[in-house]
C-alpha cells in the first residue's frame, strides 16, 4: 500500500476552517502522516528543521503531498525554508519513483486565474515551481488539487472535496468511476466517523453519472474517462 | 529622477561573490536604497518584519527589485516572509504606476531552462508568480534580469553585466544603443570609483555596434532595436 507523507504549512492552522476540514478527513488514515511545519519548527530551539529528521520522513514516503494556502501565488515562507534546508539532490533515489502531489487552498475565485483575469495566470502555471522541483528530485508530479474559496462551499461540495481530497492522498487524479469504486471499497473497510451522508452521497452520484452516460451514449459520444 | 529599492535576500550575502559583485557596483548610487532582508530580520527582535518601516520605504520608491538566488526555483524563504508580512493590496497606488524589477542569480545553465532541459521550464515561466504579484498590485512588471552562473564569467562579461545591471536598476530592460548613451551620460557625472576601465569598453563596443549596424544595414536589414 502507498505511504503518504503530508507536509503542511499554515500559519494559523487551529483557525483555518479548511485546513480543519481536510485534517479531519484523515483522521484514522495509518498510511498518511502529517507534518505540520509551523509545529514542528516552534519546537526547535534554533529556529531550523532537523535535516536528519525530514530526510528519514522523507525516504519512507511513495507520495508526498505539499499542503498549503496560496500566499502570493507561493507556499508560506516557513515551507519555502523546509525546502531551502531540507531538500537536497540527493534525495532522488533510483528504483520507485516517488510521487509530488500540491493541495492548496486558494481564497480567491477561480476565474480570477483565468487570461483576462485579475491575476492573469492558471494555477498550473503559478505552481511551476513545484513542478521543476519534482522534475530535479525525479519525483513524479500530479496534476495539482486546488480548492477554491472553501468558506463558500455547501455541504454537499464538502463531501464531495472530502472523497476527491482522501482519493488524491493516496492516488493521485484519476478517472471519476475509478474513484467511486476506490471510496466505496474503502467504506467497507471502516464504518465509523463521518461516512454515512459520504456513503448516501456516493451511490447518489453514482446513479446520476450512469444516467449521464446513458445520456450521451444516446448522443453519440463516447463517455470515456467520465 | 527614479528612485530605485533593492530588497536583496541572500542567506550568507558576505560569502556570494555575485551578490558582492552587485552590491559594488551600486555603492554611491544616490538613488538606489538597498534593504538586505536577512540582515534586517536579525536585528528584530520578534523575527518578524516590521510592516510600518517596510511599507514606508515602498511608498517612497518608483521602481522595486526584487534581487535573489533562485532556491528551488522560488526565492529564498525570508524574502518570502517578507512578502507575507509585509505587502497587503492597499500597497496598490493611485497616480503613477510602481515597477517591478526582478534580478535572479541562478547557479545552472541557461539551456538547463530550456524546454527539454532537465528544469524544463523557462525562468520567467517559473517567475510567474512574482509577476502575478505586480498584477495584483498594480505595478508595472519588468523583464526579469536574470544572471546565470556568476562565477563562470570573464572580465568583460562581468564588466557589462555591471552595466546592464545599473541600466537595469534605473531603466528596465531596454534597446541596447539607449543604454550606451545613458551609460556614457552616467560616467560623466561621476568619475571616481571603478569606470576607467568600463569606459573604454563601452568606447569599444559603442564600435562593434556601428560595424555590425552598418554590416546588416548592407545586407538589407534594419538594425532595429540594436
């Protein structure tokens, strides 16, 4: 099974409703560990990570997962210093390849990244970086998952971000009916927590996108990869 | 007269001899203010910015550089503590526009950015978000100056870095034969420090350009923009 390592930033994390959100998603999640940088740091007398300490985390993990708010289309700056002193070439093993995924939340409307918006650029672009980055280490990099505007989110988005953001940890982006076999799967295999409305809401969808298939079958297109 | 803010971050400025090289060539530049973040945020008490000095100095300035070593493709984390604590959108002015310069040092190759490179990404694809940054906050951004391995460079190579830099700091990136007449107007006004020998060479290459303007002028093509 994939070990995931998240490596968070967030400067204020007890009063970010989102970061709260997703950290609640994965309680009880073995194969995911979390390492929440400002944490971490505030625990050191120097001021500096243990190298030491990050490599090892590092080395254990398949996936690792930067989790943080945009800051000026940026990780918040004590992650840019994990990278500064934490990161080295050398961390580029031979055999399995490592996987980089980004979660990061965005305050701003998704449009506004659009050309001709205020900020003029695609998130994609504005996470490039990241992008070479995983290209040095020779880790694999996956499409990046934004979530936008979380405090304006309804209920149902909510579940809905919670099944994508769990399936990401552990597989990156994939196809919509690979991933509803995946939650359902894992519902079996825990019926505690927060996943009876997750479970209603599933088969619901489950039964629309069949509908939606059903419906453009009959249009005469392929519903590949819905 | 354009009044120029550097705000520099470099984690061991005394030991770059980039950096070193930079600052020389400014010193008794009247204009020009230079901030050295690293050294700043270690005379603070609480390690953070203080955002009423650092807003009022950028109030003050027409243009702003940005001057860094690419760290992971991004700058080095105090200067991204700086942009966290200190710029806010109420930084956006009313009257005339602020611009934004970029100077990066980078420590690879020029054609390791090149597409196929083992970057893969153009630097100023990776400078996007610096670039949003100015979008957002209503200033002018400027083509990034960017130096690629300082340390590899001859004598003549850094003589005109020297002066691109300084065209650089006051003017942005502009036509060559523009910036040969503002430097020869410049080593008029002041004669003292290191411009002997940058004078000849600017008399020397002032040369080679009407050679070359004349060689593509009979080859039938405009010397535009040389």
């Amino acid at each position: 099974m994939t070990k995931t390592l998240i490596i968070m930033s967030h400067p204020d994390v007890a009063q970010s409703s989102s970061q709260q959100f997703l950290l609640a998603a994965i309680k009880g999640e073995e194969r995911i560990q979390i390492r929440h940088l400002e944490s971490i740091l505030a625990e050191q007398e120097n001021n500096h990570f243990d190298k030491r300490i990050e490599r090892a985390c590092l080395q254990e993990a398949d996936r690792i997962i930067f989790q943080f708010p945009f800051y000026w289309y940026q990780c918040p700056s004590v992650m840019k210093q994990w990278m500064d002193e934490v990161l080295t070439l050398n961390l580029s093993q031979k055999g399995k390849k490592k996987e980089l995924g980004i979660v990061v939340t965005v305050g701003a409307k998704k449009d506004r990244y659009a050309a001709g918006g205020s900020v003029g650029f695609g998130i994609e672009e504005l996470l490039r970086p990241y992008q070479a980055l995983a290209n040095q280490l020779g880790w694999n990099y996956q499409t990046p998952f934004i979530i936008y505007q979380f405090q304006y989110l309804k209920e149902t988005q909510k579940q809905q971000l919670l099944v994508d953001y769990l399936y990401y940890l552990e597989n990156g982006s994939h196809y919509f009916s690979e991933k509803e076999q995946w939650m359902l799967e894992k519902l079996e295999q825990y019926s505690n927590t927060h996943t009876g409305s997750v479970r209603e809401w599933i088969v619901e969808l489950q039964q629309e996108r069949e509908e939606l298939v059903m419906m453009l079958s009959e249009m005469g297109n392929e519903a590949d990869g819905f």
